[in-house]
C-alpha cells in the first residue's frame, strides 16, 4: 500500500525547489487583485494546471482565504489517470511537496467511509500515486495555512449523485470542525479561446446562480466542460448544506495569455463559496 505519497510534478508543473516554489506563490498571492468581502470561504474551486500557465488564477482563489486558519481541510480532485468506481479516500499516512509532509487524517477518513458503508466512497490509493490535480493545491494551503489536517479525496466518478452523497457526508462529519472543502477543477479543453469564453461563461453563471443540478445536467451533455465537474458540484452542495448562498466567481482567465495560442484554448475560474 502507498503509505507516504511523495510530490509528483515538482520540478516540471511548478518549482521542486522549496525556496522558488514559496517564493513563486508569495509572489502569485501579492499580484492577485480581487474584490472580495462575503466572510471566511466554506469552499473554493480552483484550477490545477501548471503554476505558469493557472497558478495566478488559483493564487486569486487561496487569497480569499486571508487570516482564516481551518482545522481540516478536505481537498477533491477528479481522477485523471485511473479509471474506478467512486470516491477514493487515500488510506496512507501523508502527502508530500517541496514544502515538506502533510499528514492524512486518518480518524476522519474512516469516519467518511463508515458513513456510507463503503458502496460509493472507499478507503484506497487508487487515482492518488500519480494525480496531479490534487497535489496541485497542496504548497497554496502549507503556505496559507498553518496547522491542518489534510483529507485527501479522488473522484473516479463524477455525476450529481456521487456528489451528492458525497457532500452529505462531509456535511455530518465536519460539524464540529473547522472545515474548508477544496474542489480541483480546470474548465473548458482546447477550444478556440471565443469557444472557451462561450462554455466557460455558461459554467460560471450556473455555479454564481447556484443551480448544481443544472450544472450537472449541462457537464453531462457536453453543454459546458470542466474535469473537475464532480469536485465542484460536491463543494456547491457542501456549502448549500452548512447553509451558505454565496457563490463568487473572483478570476477568469485562460492559458491563452501565456502561450498566445487561441486555437487551443483551456479555461480556469477560482469560485468562493460562502
């Protein structure tokens, strides 16, 4: 079993040098210009690709979180490598990036999967060893935030029920805790950028309204795109169930600002849920 996994895509999607990469997000979160005043975040969603390419965008998204300081932070990304049914609840002891270990909740992790019976969410390390839409958010919150447990969660599968029952959980064991949900999302994939803008601006009207079934309803048909659709839509009903009504969308942009190629477009939001 993967007990202790070790960082990834240091080196290549963002720095493997702990001093670059702390100086590289410092420098991200100081540039980050937002408007934003709705109270301590519930949940966010931010993007996943390489630092230079959405790192700005998330940076927009982890700077919401100013002051705020959370006991357990739930991190859900969508599986891009491996295909099982599901949720993956990592069993191991610890994440690691350049920034140093991150220990795994255990306790809460099984209380997770006690909850459900093991039908839809299990303990495993499928889709965690080589997933890099996790590991993505990891040096953000080990630079924001100073004493955390992190719990660790894949998506094999996506759809409005997964989420929802997913959501209904993190709702009950979290009750008691201080507790920020991370939904790891890119949005639209190699479009040209006025196709990006079109599927991308869809997405965010039905996240800012609030409308997860629509928006479940839409990633389903292909109407809008996003590869962490099922991250995002269990972030939006977490925060429905802890009573929350705001959903802010506080930066938009593509990778066409850093490779100036506008024929294969992908698009990044960072959404704030209060």
């Amino acid at each position: 079993m993967l007990k202790e996994r070790q960082a990834q895509m240091a080196g290549t999607w963002y720095p493997g040098d702990p001093d670059q990469l702390q100086e590289q997000i410092s420098s991200m979160l100081e540039q980050s210009r937002i408007s934003y005043d709705a109270g301590p975040p519930r949940a966010l969603a931010v993007p996943h690709a390489g630092y230079m390419y959405s790192g700005q965008v998330a940076a927009c998204g982890f700077k919401t979180l100013g002051e705020e300081q959370y006991d357990t932070i739930v991190v859900i990304a969508p599986s891009h490598r491996e295909a099982f049914p599901g949720v993956s609840l990592f069993e191991g002891d610890a994440y690691h990036t350049p920034l140093g270990r991150l220990g795994v909740d255990k306790e809460l992790l099984r209380t997770i999967a006690a909850h459900d019976n093991g039908t839809t969410l299990r303990l495993s390390t499928k889709g965690h060893r080589e997933e890099h839409s996790l590991e993505l958010q990891l040096p953000f919150l080990q630079l924001l935030q100073h004493d955390f447990k992190l719990v660790p969660l894949v998506m094999g599968e996506q759809d409005y029920e997964t989420a929802e029952e997913l959501a209904k959980i993190l709702h009950q064991v979290c009750a008691d805790r201080k507790c920020l949900v991370v939904a790891s999302t890119d949005l639209s994939h190699f479009h040209s950028l006025k196709k990006a803008k079109e599927l991308d601006g869809r997405f965010i009207e039905l996240f800012s309204a609030n409308k997860p079934r629509e928006l479940a309803g839409e990633l389903s048909t292909g109407c809008v795109e996003a590869c962490g659709g099922g991250p995002v839509l269990a972030a939006m009903l977490f925060n429905q169930l802890g009573g929350g009504t705001s959903y802010q969308v506080v930066k938009y942009d593509t990778s066409a600002r850093v490779t100036r190629d506008e024929e294969n477009v992908v698009g990044y939001f960072a959404g704030v849920m209060t």
